[in-house]
C-alpha cells in the first residue's frame, strides 16, 4: 500500500478553464511555477503547484511548450539572460520533491547545465503522472488531489553502478535522467485509468445505423490540434486525418490482455470505410457500433469479435494474427489468441496515408497513461512493437521504455513492412519468446 507525498488538496476545474471552453490553461501565469525569484511564485506553496501541474498535464496540456514560450518572452529583456537556468532550477527542485531526495541532490548529480529543457519537462512530467491521483466531486466542480509516496534511494541506485568508470557514471546520470526507478515502484490503479479515459465522451454520438457521420468524432482536448494538423495538410489530403469514422486507439481488451501489439494508426480505405459501411443492414451497424462503443469505454472482451467489424476491415487483423493462434493453441483452438491479443495504436485517427505528427496530441498522451498502467499494474503483460519504433519510443518516453525493454517485455519486429505474427515476420527469438509467454499465462 502507497503511502502519500501529498494529503488531501482541493482543486477546483474552472480555474483551468478560463474562457469556459474545453482548453486548459494553469491557473496561474506559467512564471509562478518556474521563477523562483518572481512574488508570483514564492505565493503558492510546493504542493499547489504541483497539484496544479498534475492536473493540466493529466488533461494533455503542452507544459513543454508553455515553459518555452514563458522563457522566450522573458530572455528578450537581458535582465532575464539566466531565465532558461532558473527554469531548470525549479524543474529540479519539483524532481527532487516528488522522487523525497535532499534538495538540489538531482541539479547536483546530473550537472544541470548539460541538460536539455524539454527532456526535463518531460521527466517531471512523468514523474508527476507516476503520484497524481484526482477525486471528482459530483455534486460541483471540485476535486480532491493526492499524490503518492515514490521515494528513491539515491545511494542505492548509485551503488548500483560503479561510478568509478566513466562509461558507469555516465550511464548512472542517464538512468536518473529517465523515470526508470520511479516505474519500477509505482502501481497506478485500474479504476483511476477508466476515470481519466475521455474518449468515452464521444459515446452518445455512436448511435443509430450511420457508420459514417456528420459530426467530427474528436478526443476532448485534440480539437485544437486535429484541425491545426489538417489544415497545414490541406495540399496533400491523403494525409489528412479522417473524422467522421470512429476513432480507434485500441482494439480488443486493452486492459486484460496478455499481448500488445503497437502499430501506427488505422488505415483509412473508402470503399470499405465509407461505401461499403452504408451498405451494412441495421443489425450488423449496430454490432459495428457496438463494437466501437466499448473499445472507446475500454470494455472490450475479444478482439475481432464482431463479424461485421471483420469484414469492414477486410479480415486483416484476422489474418495477421491466426497464425499465432496456431502455434500457441492448435488448429481446433486457434480462435483463443483473440482473448489474449489486443491491438494499442500510437494515433487513433484513420488516414489514407500514415500522419506526419510532430507533437504528442492529448489522446496520445492518455494512451501513455494507459501503457503506463500496464508497465506498473500489470506486469504479466508483453508489448510487440510492429510499425514505427522511434514514434513509439518517444511516446512512451525513455523510462517507460527502457523500463519494458530491461524487463524482457518489449518486442521490436524484425519486418516493419509487414504485420502478420509469424516466425519469419517479427523474428525467430521474437516468435519464440511470445508463444511461450502465451502458452503460459
């Protein structure tokens, strides 16, 4: 049982929501989180600016960027030429906080100046995400906020690498650099995830027999980048993204499965997407529909388990997966492998042509909530990375990463040009590791 870092703090959503819209700011000016020599700053306490950074970043806001821009504005006057330094002292000092090490230990290890600002955001970031935990009222706009005890012990982390070799002592900074030892000790809780899964806001517009609608279908929070993105695509429109289909983020029981595989994105094919999807009678749109509404709830149980859904999608995860089902379980039980196989994409939009996305869109964000559940809660669970490892890595982050990796539970396929789970496909080694771990678990 976790013990807390932070009691109970109360938090209140319309002061993120300034402007009564679905974007979030922080409450405060970005300067009073990260300017310790401002009166703005030195007026909230540790705690509320972490409470309020915790629940911005939960809700996908760009803290890299508003850190960014807050220092830009401020660099111009030369008074503030050691605004960026300041910065990573503040940054810091929250690190050292959260992670219960004596102040300035961090800044003292990792030689500050050498250290890239928006590879700090992203590890107090994640260091943040790890203890955050929020309670809604229902009955008001309030929340209550908590964060859990992760405490590291510097000294055993250090002894674990013989600092007397260069090659070791670099690598011991580059381990404290990531959120590695944080990881490895947290348990985020089932429930809490299913809490903070908007997609299950796009709900009530899944009805009716319609498979291709009139409405956008957007993660609360994306709006803002779906369109920004589409609009600088507008001269090559097979890279747009395609709105007005179900977003799928996941396929199968994300939660429950005992393999992830990680692709890109769903491919967007009119004929079946769109002609073929109108042609449907109601009794299987509404089984499609089904099937959509519980992958975006999470209550999937088996992936590839609607009919109609398999032929909208022309049997290909059928095909690329059965194979697998052979080896593990036979030719009389191949079907079992759907229980256990659920599909993660690293951008739930459809498209023509794979997207070109440079920053991390919230949904992406609350998929590396839910990557982060399985690392730490759920720790029977191996992930295949078919397509686009780079990507990947850098939505997970190089903790989570070298976390799953470390633990012999991240796969990387030998062929990214094809997805079909054979041995010839994703590896020999690869192949074996994951029947085994199939017929095991």
């Amino acid at each position: 049982m976790l013990n807390n870092l932070i009691e109970k703090r109360k938090i209140f959503e319309r002061t993120f929501h300034p402007y009564g819209d679905d974007i979030i700011t922080l409450p405060h000016r970005t300067r009073a989180y990260i300017d310790s020599s401002s009166d703005e700053f030195s007026h909230l306490t540790i705690e509320d600016k972490l409470c309020n950074l915790g629940f911005a970043v939960t809700r996908g806001i760009n803290l890299y960027a508003e850190i960014k821009r807050d220092i830009s504005e401020h660099t111009k006057d030369v008074q503030y030429r050691n605004y960026e330094d300041d910065t990573k002292k503040s940054l810091f000092s929250y690190i050292d906080y959260l992670r219960e090490t004596e102040n300035l230990l961090t800044e003292t290890l990792l030689e500050q100046k050498d250290i890239d600002l928006m590879q700090l955001v992203n590890l107090l970031i994640e260091e943040i995400l790890l203890r955050y935990n929020e309670y809604p009222d229902i009955n008001s706009n309030e929340y209550t906020v908590i964060f859990r005890s992760i405490p590291l012990d510097y000294t055993a982390i250090i002894n674990r690498f013989n600092i007397k070799s260069s090659v070791e002592k670099q690598s011991c900074y580059n381990y404290l650099l990531t959120s590695q030892e944080s990881i490895s000790k947290a348990a985020i809780n089932k429930d809490y995830v299913l809490y903070l899964n908007r997609w299950k806001e796009l709900l009530p517009k899944l009805s009716g027999y319609d498979l291709y609608f009139a409405d956008d279908l957007v993660f609360p929070g994306d709006e803002e980048y779906v369109y920004a993105y589409n609009e600088r695509q507008k001269d090559n429109p097979t890279r747009q993204l395609v709105l007005c289909v179900p977003p799928e983020p996941w396929s199968g029981n994300i939660l429950n499965s005992k393999l992830v595989i990680l692709s890109l994105n769903p491919g967007y094919i009119e004929h079946l997407n769109k002609n073929l999807a109108n042609m449907f009678k109601p009794q299987m749109a509404e089984e499609i529909m089904e099937d959509k509404r519980k992958v975006l709830s999470m209550e999937g149980t088996k992936f590839d388990y609607y009919e109609p859904t398999r032929i909208l999608g022309d049997y290909y995860w059928r095909k690329k997966i059965l194979p697998l089902g052979r080896a593990v379980y036979g030719e009389q039980e191949k079907e079992n492998i759907f229980n256990y196989v659920s599909l993660c994409q690293y951008f739930a939009y459809t498209s023509l042509v794979s997207p070109a996305i440079k920053n991390l869109f919230p949904s992406q964000k609350f998929t590396k909530m839910v990557l982060l559940y399985l690392a730490t809660s759920a720790k029977e669970v191996k992930f295949l990375v078919m397509r686009h490892e780079a990507q990947w890595k850098t939505l997970m982050g190089e903790g989570l990463w070298n976390y799953l990796y470390d633990n012999n539970r991240l796969l990387v396929s030998k062929n990214y040009a094809n997805q079909s789970l054979t041995e010839k496909n994703i590896g020999i080694e690869n192949y074996r590791i994951i029947v085994e771990h199939l017929r095991n678990n």
